[in-house]
C-alpha cells in the first residue's frame, strides 16, 4: 500500500530545519499509517482472511520502514536492513513490535551511527513500536550462540534493505553448522515450551489466557516451525507431509486453529488499543461482539467465543506434542520396540500399537487404555498411535449404540487401575467426549463469573482428580473426613459416575443438576448396571449442591437444620457419597475455594448427620438434649484442665445458655478457659489457630455490650487482612456478648499470627468505638466486568429477631461496610452467616433495631425500607 509513504512534499516559505523536516514526513507517515490500519480494522470487520490482512500490515509497514531508510542511509553507506521476529516472518499484528537488524561491519555501523539515530528516532515519531539491533556478521553469531529467542529471531530474517549476498551471509553466521545443531537447538526449544507452559500451569483453561505465550497458544505453533526449520530444514508445514513428519489431516487442523487464534489476537489488539497479549476481562465481551458472537441458547457471546479458544489451543497442544515426538524421532532414529502384548509395545518409553492398521474395532480404543493403566508411568502415547487414535474417532460408537462388550470394557476401566488417570487420558485424547456426547458439548465450555475458574470439562477433570486422591488411602490435613469415609463406600466407581456427570448438563439452558440427573440414569441404565446402584448416582447429581448450600447457607448448629438435611438424605450410603462428592467439587472449583472454614463446616454438617440418622429420624435431638450433652463434655474438659467442679458451675452461669445448643464442646471449653480468670465486666479476647488449617483462624471477643461493637470488631479484623466467614454474635448475662468469629487470611501470602490479630483486637475494642471505621479501597479491576445488581430481603425469624439476607457483587471491605451502615442505622446483629461464590457474595444476618426503650425488635417496614436504602447506598460506592 504505497498511501502508507509519505512523500516528500515541499512546503511554502522559509526552508525548515532537517529535524523539522523529519519530524513533518513523520507526522504525515503516523497519519497515513493510521489511515491504512483502520482500513485494515474495517476489513478484520468484515471477515477478511487474516493472514491476508497480516501480511498486507507487514507489507504496509515495509513501505513506511523502506521510505524512512532511504530518508535517512547514505545510498553507499554498507549497511543491511532486515526485518527480524514476526515482523520478519511477514506478520504484523496492529500493536506488535517491528523488530529491525541492522547489519554492518563495527567500523560502517560508527561511521553511520547518527544516521542510524535519526532513522530510529523518525520511525518512532511516524508511531511505530521499533525494536532494533545493530550487529556484524560476527556478533550475530555471537548473540545467537549466547541466546537462543536472538537464533530464532535471526531464523526468519527478511530483507528490507539488503542484497542476497548479504541474506546468504546472516544465514551462513547462524547455520546449524557454526551454532545450535539441531538436537541441541531442539531440546532447548522444547525445554523452553515446557517451562513456558508451567508459567501458566499447565493449561491454557485460564479465565484470562495468553494467547500469544499460553499453553496451545500461537508462540507453540512458532515454536514447532522453528524446529522444524531447524531439524527437517523446512518451516512449511505442507512440506513437512511430504517429509512424513505430519499427515494432511493434522496440517489442515493446525493451520485451521492458528488461524482462529491469529484473529483473536488481531481482534483482541483493536479492541485493547495496545499492545495486549491477555485476553482479561476487560476485553472478552467487546472483542466477543466484535466478533459477531450473540448470547444464544442460554450461553452468552463471551462464552461461545472463549470455548472456541479453548478448542483451538486444546488441538494445537495435542497436535504438537505428536510432532515433537516425530522430531526426537527424527534426530535420534527408531529404537528397538518392548512388546507389552498382542495389541501394544513401548518406542522410547512412548506407548504404541504394534499393528500400522491399528484399530481393528472399538474395543482395541478401550484396550489402549487398559494396557497404559497397567503400565504406570509411561512418557505418554506414540504421536503414531495417537494421529491413528484421532483418525478412529469419527467411528468409534457412543455409549448408547455401543455393544454390551464395549460396554463392559468402559466399566472396567473404572474399577480398575487408576481410573481417573485413564478417564483423563481419554478425555485430553477426544475419545470420552465420543463416549458420551453430553462430555464433549461441556469440552472447552467457561463460565463468565470469577467463581468457575476452570472450563467446565477440566473442572470435572480436576473432581475426579481428589476423588483419585482420597481413595490413596493417605490422609491430607484439608480434608478432615474423607480418610473415614472413602472406606465405606460400597462401589467407589459410583461416585467417579457422579463426578463425571454433575455438571454435564451446563450451559443447555434449565436446571443443570435436574438435566445432569437424567442423563447419568440414562447412561448407568444402559452400562447395565442395578436399579438401585443407578438411583444413588442419579440423587447424588440431581443433589450434588444441597451440602454446600446447607452448610454455607444454613446455621448447621441448629438441631431442626440437622434433622431437614438429615431426611433429605435418607440413609449413611448417600451420606458418605455426598460429602465427598462436595469437597471435591469445592476444592475442584478453584484453588483458592477451599479452606479451613469449608472443611470445617463440612465435617461438623456430616458428623451431625451421621449421628441424625444413626439415632434416627423418627427421633430428632431436642435443643434442651443437645444442650445438656454439650454441657457434660465442656465440663469432662474443663476439669480435665484442672478446673474444679464447682468452678465449672460458676463459670457456666457467666455464659450464654443458648451458646450450649450451637456450640462445639471443644469451642465452649477454649472460651471458658479464657474467662476463668477475667473479672465479670472486662473484655477478653482470644484468637487460636484452626488446627492443621495455616492461617485459618477463630476469634472470641466476651465484652459489655455497647453499640457500633460489632462493627468495630469487623473492620478491625478487615484491616488486619482477614477475611470473615462465619460470625456468631450471642448474648450473654449481664449484658454482655459472646462474639465468635471463623476467619481466613484475604491473602495467604501475608497470614497474621493469631497472636498479633488478638493484640490488636484488644487494643482496639478498649479505645472509642466510633473511632474504628472500615478501611477504604479500590474495587479490584477484575471484580469491576462482574456486577452483581443487589438483592435485599427480610424475613421474621422464629426468635424475634429479622432475618436480612444480601446478595452483591463481592469486594474487599464489604462485610466492614455492611457492618457500619448496620450500625448507622442503629441495628443489633446477632448473627451473621458470610458466604462468597467468585465475584459473588451471599450473607445473611439476623438483626433487631433498638427502640427507645433499650428492647430489641424485629424491623418494621418502615426500618426496613429505611436500612434497604442505606444499604444500596453503601453498595453503590457511597460511604456507609
């Protein structure tokens, strides 16, 4: 496009300086260039082929960047312009760098330095992201020999002002015969992809992926031209079918998805306005209309265009490990096979069919798998094998037009070795999704919210992983139970059936769990198993989210929410499967979901039930029951710590009667200890380390009653970084409060000791409490693309009080703001339950208002309304 280069119009009156000549060509050459890439934009808009489109940039830019060098070079000067990188491979994104090589001898290179200058400094006025070096032949090798991204840089050179001759000789300067052979130049490069995808951990299912360096991102497809320049001497992959490196099939799809991921990128640098290689929040829905994506279906735009992604790196991933396998094949040559069987035999550790026409039926697909779970550990499946694999796909049946053999072989796999190895194994490899249609509708399917931090086939991936980590048989301090109830179970491949399909039916629009339910009946029943053994699998999907729910929603210290849950549940078996069910998912949801506080609920929602259903349910434990249990093991405690008895009675006059009924023995016991010796009317504060939980702590606070208490214990606690889960506010004999908290560090990289968060609680609480205000921060940038429009709602509750229910989008501070508009609008909180799903947060409190008389009342209209608007007050940004 030679509109791009600005000619070198004369201008009327005096003649200029040659610096404002430069700065003159350079703002019309900005002003041309900007002109060609919103043709560029218009044309990515309607759908233009996109390699076309970047190499008509590319060439655009070799113009400008021509122009500029004849501009400011000396025709004789003996200097060599190339263009290196991307830019050098003839691609340009809108916002991508255009790396230059200036080649010369030392002595042209000084000789020329200010022409050099000023032709750097006039590319960058004209707006162009310039990135150069200016090297001998001698220091080329040099770099390259010192730095490999230099070598691969310098692979893909091309002239912009520069003879052959001068082409031929950077090419000899960095030849595999002078620096990087090809098997040394190969296991750096595939070094450097391994260690680059473990900076992204593993995975390219990142809520906000990369997609220039991410796993199965565009900088992967680089890399295996590059190797391929370098060990077969061709970086066309046409070429490389030819060279019996690639079949045509895999070529097709390769280039098919680096298409797809190259415009992404072009579209993500148009909407960002920058350079931007992350697709973050910021940019996912504008570049998903961009795109022409809609909401459709029940599945938002910015969903349909972020499976897409995941597809594509999911394919360019597979498809690259098969070839850097056929390049260390190619370096190192054929090793004598180990036969493992009639079907299979290990090459260099790499699994494989022995048989070139392999597979003869379905059943030798599901006796690959067999055979690699009983082989343990393996370097993974012969790129052979797995290209015949990928090619079986289309014939291999789904689980209702399977045989009942097939069939059989499926249920062996889960009942046999490593089961979740081999489901994962088939799932990376495309054959689960054949197996059941329903897998492969999830494959690669996110959610838009900041709570699902994986695409919903690695999220069952990632359940069925702890599942395989609680049958080990090794206790893991996170999880309190599971060791106890992973023994029990009758069948444990019921419960992988369940993990397997408790979210299967996401995305289709209803109910997931209700449409799940159905599906997993359908598919048991058809695997042949009983009647009673495809129930259990069927409740356990159709009611994979009622523990959660119950114990991060409900106050599981109440007898009446044990004994609903308890009848929901009906008998132990269910029980058992359950709770493991739901830490999995939990702890399978994202890393950072699961903690003390979960486990803790938990396994005290779980033990509750367990002795619910062994007492039975005809026979539910009455409050004053639980009540005078609870006082007899505080007291075997206590006296068991060198309290009198006598003492132990006195003490229990000192604390809340209702404290026994929703308390833990070990609980009530720590906080008797810690008022033994405190005089009636002092305030005492306790914090102590939730065992085997670092940095989840719980916190006691006995005091007189006084207003704003409550708020002040929470933004205190706010603004030593700690987190609040649960609150139990209750009160106590001569008007004092017995304050519980269970709270997490907000970042566990800075976990306070239990022994400063009580220092400055103390310290605190003995100063003016309207002095103690919550701290004010910035809201996240990633909490800023999920608004939440809040939900208020009352409720009279059975003991006088109102129930005030929350829900919002989640922020640092909020229950500390929440806290004071409460106590602004002259409220009493006597309990507080804090739940947080992602950038969604879902608390309860029960409240009263304090009347003129100094009584506690339930809220009438009037104050609700009045709190209502104060609360949305608060939530919209407003100081409470």
């Amino acid at each position: 496009m030679t509109g791009v280069v600005p000619a070198d119009r004369g201008t009327a009156g005096p003649a200029q300086h040659p610096g404002q000549e430069d700065a003159a060509w350079a703002a019309r050459a900005r002003e041309e260039l900007a002109q060609a890439d919103a043709g560029f934009a218009a044309r990515f808009d309607a759908d233009s082929d996109i390699d076309r489109l970047l190499a008509e940039r590319a060439a655009a830019v070799d113009a400008l960047v021509q122009a500029a060098w004849q501009r400011c070079i000396p025709a004789e000067a003996e200097l060599a312009l190339f263009a290196v990188g991307g830019y050098g491979r003839g691609e340009l994104y809108p916002q991508s760098d255009v790396d230059l090589l200036v080649m010369a001898a030392p002595a042209a290179s000084q000789a020329h330095a200010d022409d050099l200058a000023r032709l750097f400094a006039v590319l960058w006025d004209s707006g162009l992201p310039v990135g150069h070096a200016v090297r001998s032949l001698g220091q080329c090798t040099e770099a390259a020999v010192d730095d490999i991204t230099v070598l691969t840089a310098l692979l893909e050179a091309r002239p912009l002002a520069a003879n052959e001759h001068e082409r031929r000789e950077l090419q000899a300067a960095v030849s595999p015969r002078v620096v990087w052979p090809p098997q040394a130049f190969f296991e750096a490069k595939r070094d450097e992809l391994v260690e680059r995808h473990a900076r992204y951990g593993d995975t390219a299912d990142n809520l906000e992926p990369n997609l220039k360096e991410g796993p199965g991102g565009l900088r992967d497809v680089q890399t295996l031209h590059w190797i391929a320049l370098r060990v077969i001497g061709t970086a066309d992959m046409e070429s490389l079918v030819a060279f019996g490196q690639m079949g045509a099939d895999e070529v097709a799809t390769i280039e098919r998805e680096r298409r797809a991921l190259a415009r992404l990128r072009y579209g993500l640098h148009l909407v960002a306005g920058k350079r931007e290689e992350r697709l973050r929040f910021d940019y996912q829905k504008l570049l998903a209309a961009r795109l022409g994506f809609e909401d459709s279906g029940g599945t938002l735009a910015v969903e349909q265009m972020m499976q897409g992604f995941y597809r594509s790196a999911s394919l360019v991933l597979r498809i690259g490990e098969r070839l850097l396998q056929r390049f260390e094949e190619q370096l190192q040559g054929e090793a004598e096979p180990e036969p493992l069987d009639g079907l299979f035999e290990l090459r260099r550790g790499y699994l494989a069919a022995r048989d070139a026409d392999w597979p003869h039926a379905p059943s030798e697909v599901l006796a690959l798998f067999e055979t690699w779970a009983c082989r343990g550990e393996t370097r993974g499946l012969h790129s052979h094998t797995a290209r015949a694999l990928a090619e079986a796909l289309p014939d291999f049946p789904d689980f209702a037009n399977a045989d009942d053999e097939l069939r059989r072989q499926f249920l062996g796999l889960l009942r046999g070795d490593q089961p979740v190895r081999s489901l994962t194994r088939m799932a990376r490899l495309g054959v689960l999704g054949r197996w059941i249609p329903a897998f492969q509708k999830v494959s690669g399917r996110m959610q838009f919210d900041l709570f699902h931090v994986y695409t919903v086939d690695q999220h069952t991936l990632a359940v069925l992983g702890y599942m395989q980590a609680f049958a080990s048989g090794e206790r893991d301090p996170r999880f309190a139970l599971v060791h106890e109830a992973w023994p029990r179970l009758r069948k444990p491949e019921l419960l992988l059936l369940a993990g397997l399909f408790h979210d299967i039916a996401k995305g289709r629009g209803g109910d997931h769990s209700e449409l799940g339910a159905d599906d997993a009946r359908a598919f048991c029943l058809a695997m042949g198993l009983g009647e009673s053994d495809a129930a259990l699998v069927e409740w356990l999907v159709r009611k994979h989210l009622l523990m959660s729910m119950t114990a991060q929603k409900q106050d599981i210290a109440d007898p009446d929410v044990i004994h609903r849950f308890a009848t929901a549940v009906a008998d132990r078996e269910r029980l058992d499967h359950l709770y493991l069910l739901t830490c999995a998912d939990i702890a399978g949801t994202s890393p950072k979901l699961w903690n003390a506080w979960k486990d803790r609920l938990l396994a005290d929602l779980y033990s509750a039930t367990r002795l619910a259903l062994r007492r039975g349910l005809e026979h539910p434990l009455a409050a004053e029951e639980r009540s005078a249990e609870t006082r007899e093991a505080v007291r075997a405690l206590l006296v068991g710590q060198g309290m009198a008895a006598s003492g132990v009675d006195a003490l229990f006059a000192r604390m809340p009667a209702v404290g026994f009924q929703r308390g833990r023995a070990d609980q009530l016991a720590w906080q008797g200890e810690a008022l033994r010796d405190a005089a009636p009317g002092s305030t005492v504060v306790r914090v102590r380390q939730v065992p085997a939980h670092a940095g989840a702590l719980e916190v006691f606070v006995h005091s007189p009653d006084a207003d704003g208490l409550f708020a002040a214990i929470v933004a205190t606690l706010d603004r030593a970084g700690l987190a609040i889960q649960q609150a139990r506010v209750l009160d106590g004999p001569g008007d004092t409060i017995f304050d519980t908290f269970e709270v997490i560090p907000a970042d566990t990289r800075h976990a306070p000791a239990a022994g400063d968060v009580e220092t400055r609680l103390a310290r605190a609480l003995v100063g003016p409490l309207e002095d103690i205000r919550p701290a004010r921060r910035t809201l996240p940038r990633h909490l800023r693309h999920f608004r939440i429009a809040p939900r208020i709602a009352f409720d009279e509750a059975d003991n006088g009080r109102t129930t005030l229910s929350l829900v919002c989008t989640d922020r640092p501070g909020l229950l500390a703001d929440v806290a004071q508009t409460l106590r602004n609008q002259g409220m009493r909180v006597h309990d507080a339950r804090i739940a947080t799903f992602g950038e969604r947060a879902e608390d309860v409190f029960q409240i009263t208002a304090t009347t003129s008389d100094g009584r506690d009342r339930p809220l009438d209209p009037a104050r609700q309304q009045a709190l209502s608007d104060a609360l949305l007050a608060c939530l919209e940004g407003d100081a409470p």
